[in-house]
C-alpha cells in the first residue's frame, strides 16, 4: 500500500480525531430534551452526558497507545471504532439517565482508538515543528466537525428524535475506519513493535514525568481542556436560559467554530517564525484579559446586547485559544519521546482529559443562570496555565 499524499493524510487524520468532536458537539442540542427526559428532577445532570463521555476516553488513552505499540496502529483504531458503535447502539436504547452515562463512558472508551493512536501516527512520519505544522493543518480540518455538528444535531434531532443521533455517530465511524482501512499503510513495522507491559507503561510514565517540558506541557494541556470541557458542558444553557437564545444555538455555535478554526491556520503560518512556547505564552495572557473584561461585564449587568456581546466573544476566545495551544502542547510533550511515541500519546491523553473533566464537571454544575461561575473557573485556569508555561525551559536550558 503506498504511502498518502500529505493532503489525503490530514484530512484522514482529522477526521479520526474529529471523532471525539462530532460525539460531543452534535450531542449538545439534545441536552435539554434528554434531561427532561432522562432527568427531569435536576436538568443540570445532562450536562454529565458531555463529560462522562470525556471521562470514558481519558481512561480509554491510557491503554490505546500502549496496544498501539504492541500491535500497530490500525488493529487498534479498528478496535475501538468497533466498540464505539456497540456503545452508540446501547446510549440508543437507554431508558434511564445511568444507562444513558455508562453507555457515554463506553462510547469515550472506543473514540480513545482513534483519537490517540491518530496522534501517535502523526508521530511515526514526523516530529517538531514539522509535527506541529501538521497537527495544525489536521486541527483546520478537524475545526469543521465542531461548526457543522451542533447544526446536524438539531437537524436529526427535529426530524427524528434525539435518539437518533447515535444513528450518525454509527455512520461517522463506520465511513472513517473504512476509509482508514482500505487507503492507510501501517506505520509501524514489525520490528519496531513493543511488546505490550504494565511494567513499560510505568518506566514510560515516570520517564515522561521526569523530562521537565513533556511534564509541564501536559500540566498545561490538562488546565487547557478543562477550561474547554467547562465552556462545552455550559454553554448550551447560557445561550438557552440566560440569554434566550435556545433555539438558534447551533447556529451561533458553528459561527463561533468557524471563527475560531482561522487559529489553526495562523498556527501553521506563525509556529516556524515564532515558536511553540512563545504562542502558547501569548495565547494565555489574551485569555486572562478577555476573561476579566467577561466577569466585569456579568457583574455590573451590563444590558443584554453587551453581556450576549461579551459571551459569544469570550466563547470564541476561549476555542480560538485551544487551537493555538492544544497541538503546540502536543509536539512540546512529544518531543523527546520518539521511541515511545504510542505511548506517550497515551500519557498526554489519559492525564490531561481525566484531569480536565475532574475540573470542569464540578465548575459546569455549578451553573446558576449566569456564565459566572465558568469564567471564574477559566479565569484560575488560564493564570495556572500562564504561570507553568513561563517554566518551559528551551532545550539544553537549565
């Protein structure tokens, strides 16, 4: 099988990863209708829906990688996206708000194939800012998912039900491991399998945690997906209850995608001249600012056309920042870790997504009619982040 064209490869890898968005994103119209009818005592715990998915995957990375290494990349991503439909099929019968959960969690469990291992194959053809202008160009196509799957959500859900949105999740991974199947080589040869142990898992864990950027950059990673997860879980009801605009939400959200995937692009363009760590930096301290200015505009009550203003930009602010960071992050974290690329991208994922729903679950339940309480909690994050980020040494720095 020959090796793809760099352009095939971007869009092959986007879309495996863009598996995790579609699950997450396309599900947010439904939240309301699945509370009230999953959970209608406490509306809030819908939100669990967005993060018991999370939670799934984050322990799923743990372990795709490793198997990845052991028996290459694409047995792996096969595996999962198998368990991924299984998991959409149950989440498509449940009759109860703890079936619907468990479902989620098995659902995150199958994504993690293809979201790790995807990484991990990056890794295998390039490395450094080489990887870090390619993960841009995946997050580009990767940044369509989130602008088209809230509107397909609504869409399916208005004809069909919300069930069946799990129908489309089953069709998404059905056509992408196929397409993965029949045109992607294997890119990890025989010869350089590792054999599958807990006792490597943990001599790659403590080598990680010992090298001070891969240690950081997943620290930071962490802060960054939880002020991500924090925003994703609350914002379906910002729009709804407090601004009333629940009904034309998946349209302001796939703007404020669309917006925000231009960060990618400039990613590309800028990643070479300015470096990782510089963006990463910059990002943050925009972040603190905005997030400021949207706390101050909450609490003077500012009149609705500033404070829904401020909301939609800080929101945009908050995924545009994501796309100058997230894959930065990555090639930072993976930089010296070539020899166990499978993983490494395990350890990235499984650290940084368990710690960001063990952030964001209790920030977005917390959730009173008002963007306070994410933007406090997003606020305290970005200042971590800021602060840690100031800690990455250069190579060969002391």
């Amino acid at each position: 099988m020959k090796r793809l064209s760099q352009t095939e490869f971007i869009a092959l890898m986007a879309m495996l990863a863009a598996t995790v968005a579609f699950s997450i994103d396309a599900m947010l119209p439904a939240l309301p209708q699945i509370g009230a009818e999953l959970s209608p005592d406490n509306l809030n715990n819908a939100q669990l829906i967005i993060t018991s998915f999370v939670m799934g995957m984050g322990v799923g990375t743990l372990f795709t990688g490793p198997l990845s290494d052991a028996f290459g990349r694409k047995p792996v991503m096969v595996g999962g996206a198998a368990l991924y439909v299984v998991a959409c099929g149950l989440a498509w019968q449940a009759q109860s708000l703890e079936v619907m959960l468990a479902a989620r969690v098995l659902q995150g469990l199958g994504a993690a194939g293809p979201r790790v291992v995807a990484l991990a194959l990056v890794r295998d053809l390039y490395s450094g800012p080489n990887m870090a202008r390619i993960m841009s160009f995946v997050m580009i196509v990767f940044s369509l998912v989130p602008a088209l799957a809230p509107t397909m959500g609504h869409y399916v859900i208005a004809a069909f039900g919300w069930r069946a949105i799990f129908v489309t999740f089953i069709l998404f991974s059905a056509t992408t491991v196929i397409w993965l199947v029949l045109r992607q080589p294997e890119t990890l040869t025989p010869e350089k399998r590792r054999p599958l142990s807990l006792k490597a898992l943990g001599n790659a864990v403590g080598e990680m945690f010992r090298h001070r950027t891969a240690r950081l950059s997943i620290i930071i990673q962490t802060l960054t997906f939880g002020m991500l997860f924090t925003v994703l879980s609350s914002t379906q009801q910002v729009f709804d209850v407090t601004f009333g605009q629940g009904e034309v939400f998946h349209l302001w959200f796939g703007g404020i995608a669309i917006v925000a995937a231009s960060s990618s692009v400039l990613n590309a363009r800028i990643v070479m001249r300015l470096g990782m760590r510089a963006i990463i930096r910059g990002m943050f301290m925009a972040q603190i600012v905005v997030t400021m200015l949207m706390i101050l505009v909450t609490l003077v009550g500012a009149p609705y056309w500033l404070a829904f203003g401020t909301y939609v930009f800080w929101m945009t602010t908050n995924f545009f920042q994501a796309g100058l960071t997230i894959g930065n992050l990555n090639a930072l974290a993976m930089e010296e870790m070539g020899h166990i690329a499978g993983m490494a991208a395990s350890i990235i994922a499984a650290v940084s997504t368990m710690g960001a729903v063990i952030i964001a679950a209790p920030v977005a339940l917390l959730f009173d009619g008002t963007p306070l309480p994410m933007a406090l909690g997003n606020l305290i994050g970005a200042s971590l982040a800021l602060w840690l980020t100031t800690r990455i040494k250069r190579p060969g720095e002391t």
